[in-house]
C-alpha cells in the first residue's frame, strides 16, 4: 500500500501533496523505475519540505496542546474561533493585517493562525502582501505598495480569510469583496443583506459586481456595498429573504 492525503494522517493541502510525491517515489522505486540512490535523494528532498511545513502550532510535538495562548509572533490566539469557528471583532484588533484601515481599497487579512500556507504571498504580484520565509508566519501587509484591487489575493485564498475593503466607495458607503461560493449568483444591482463573521444579518448590502474569469481559477469575486460602519464587519452576502 503506497498511502497519501488524508488516509496518512490529515493535515493541509501542501502536505497532502508532498506525501503524494513521496509515495509516488516510493511506487517509483518499488517498481523498478528509480534506482536505490535516486529514490533515497529525491524522497529526502520531499520529506525535508515536510518537515518545513510541519512547523508552527500545528508542529507534531505541538499535538494535542491545549496550553497554547499566542501565535508564534506574539498575538493572543482566538479563542473563539476554537470554540465557534469564527474570530471576533474584538480578537482581530490584536492582528494588524486585519484591523488597520487605510484610504482606498486594500486587503484586510483575517487569518490568525501559524498554518503552512502562503498563496496570498504569491498570488499578489504588487507586493502588498508578505508571509516571508517561514511558511507558518501569519501574513502582513507591506505598508508602501499600493493595492490595486485586483482581487487575486482573496481568490487564491483557501481559508477565505482576505477581503478587500474601499471605505471611499462613495459618500456614505463602503465597497467589500469577497470569495462567493453559492449559486445562483447574485447580479449587480441586487440588493441582499450583509451577514457578520458569525452569520448574523448586519445591514443591508447592495451586489455592485460579481467577478469570475480564468484568472482566478473560477473563484467568484463578490463585491457589496454596505454603510461605511459596517466595512470591518460585513463578510458575507444573503438575498433577501434568505436570513432568519
Ligand atoms: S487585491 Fe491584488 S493588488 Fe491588492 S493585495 Fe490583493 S493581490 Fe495584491
Ligand atoms: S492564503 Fe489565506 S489562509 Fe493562507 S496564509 Fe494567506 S491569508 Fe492565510
């Protein structure tokens, strides 16, 4: 048995597919098509790799640990997110990346845990955004690289943690996007309301676009205005009708 992904033990996208490798070697050189110092170079290349991803408060000798109180920069770990599955307003104030409001559009990163993960790094080609060397490193926003909106880095997101905030939408408003994963899809123009990070109706939300092309690999860009009181808290769209 040659076992890779989940069956081997779960842990992340990234993982997942350097066991593939490796078992895939393995297959390789059980089969006869990679000799004994080949398979041992190139298995020790991939099992290097995971050690590199097995970092952070997910690391092996971290299993278990209930104790842990702080990311490894120093940040107080939410508490209700391991209880609820979402990160309180109050909790982000504590993340820079997710509380700091700037003029214009720019990224607002709402991801608070050291997990091996980077696509957001590399989905923005203007630099805004940097997890650095440590792939477990909680993402930052590079301060003096300006944001076009393009959206990339909230469609490459697999936790679906980044959304773009415009607060200067227009006078009274401000404009959010985010990844939307339900059909129908809603049309410009609709109006709908917008639901907190708990799923509890906000206020009312008008679609102004929703985007989907090759460049994001399918990912459906909504973007919604909503009263500019409700920009750091509005983070996901419901038709009317559609909320109890
Ligand atoms: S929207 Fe585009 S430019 Fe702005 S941070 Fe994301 S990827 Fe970078
Ligand atoms: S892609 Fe999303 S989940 Fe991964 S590090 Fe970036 S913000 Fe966090």
């Amino acid at each position: 048995l040659f076992a890779a992904g989940d069956v081997a033990g779960i842990e992340e996208a990234s993982s997942a597919m350097i066991g593939g490798r490796i078992a895939g070697l393995a297959a390789a050189h059980r089969a006869g098509y990679l000799d004994d110092a080949a398979f041992q170079t190139q298995a020790e290349a991939a099992r290097a790799s995971l050690t590199q991803l097995r970092q952070g408060m997910f690391a092996k000798e971290n299993r278990g640990r209930t104790d842990l109180t702080e990311t490894e920069e120093g940040y107080e770990l939410s508490q209700n997110l391991l209880a609820k599955g979402y990160v309180t307003e109050e909790e982000l104030q504590a993340f820079p990346a997710a509380s700091e409001k700037r003029g214009g559009v720019h990224p607002v990163i709402e991801c608070t845990q050291n997990i091996p993960c980077n696509p957001c790094q590399d989905a923005c080609k203007f630099g805004c955004i940097m997890v650095g060397r440590q792939i477990t490193s909680i993402p930052q926003i590079e301060h003096g690289k300006r944001c076009t909106g393009c959206g990339m880095c909230v469609a490459s997101c697999s936790g679906q943690a980044i959304f773009l905030v415009d607060d200067d939408y227009d006078e009274t408003r401000a404009a959010i996007t985010m990844a939307y994963e339900f059909l129908p899809y809603p049309e410009k123009g609709q109006k709908g309301t917008a639901l907190s990070r708990a799923g509890r109706p906000l206020c009312e939300a008008e679609v102004l676009s929703l985007r989907k092309s090759a460049a994001t690999d399918g990912t459906a860009l909504l973007t919604i205005a909503v009263p500019k009181e409700f920009s750091m808290q509005a983070r996901a769209f419901a038709f009317d009708g559609g909320v109890d």
